[in-house]
C-alpha cells in the first residue's frame, strides 16, 4: 500500500460526502412514511428544528456503511479509507449544530 493522498482516497471522500446528502431526502420520505407525517411538514422541521437536523443526518451518514463494506471487501482499501474521511467531514457541522 502506497502512502500519501491517491486518487482513490478522493473518490472515497467524494462518495463519503456525497451519499448522505442524497440521502437525506430519502430518509426523510421514509420516516414521514412511518409517522404518518406529510412530507412537507417533516423537511420543514428539518429545516428549522436542529434536533431533528441532528437526527436525520446521523441517519443519512449511515447509508456510507454500504460503501465501506463494498470497498472494503474489494480490498480497495484506499477508497474505503476516503469513505470514512469523507464521513468524518460531517462531525464539525453536527458539533456546531448541537452546541452553537
């Protein structure tokens, strides 16, 4: 294994990054589906509420063990290790949300 930043460790930053984001909307049809909420109602606590915000993009971060896993049983492990750095990236924010 090579050392340093490769291209492979951006992608896996890139994938960390970008799958929670798009499944942030995901979560949210699916926990309005639950609760028998309307959708609108629940992203608009998203929106506002950030105890919700914490919650729902915890959830959503999840979604980036699908992509550790695949990676990891690849033996891409670089690309694995980006997926982590890119998960990572979400903890200031949340940090910031819950105490600021």
């Amino acid at each position: 294994m090579r050392k340093g930043w490769t291209k492979d460790h951006t992608k896996g930053v890139l994938i960390g990054v970008i799958t929670p984001l798009l499944f942030i909307p995901i979560v949210i049809f699916v926990l309005s589906w639950i609760q028998n909420y309307d959708f609108s109602r629940l992203w608009r606590e998203f929106d506002v509420i950030t105890k919700y915000r914490i919650k729902i993009i915890t959830l959503s971060i999840i979604s980036n063990l699908f992509w550790f896993y695949f990676f990891l049983n690849r033996e891409r492990y670089n690309v694995a290790r980006g997926v982590i750095i890119g998960t990572l990236f979400f903890a200031p924010y949340i940090l910031y949300i819950k105490f600021f």
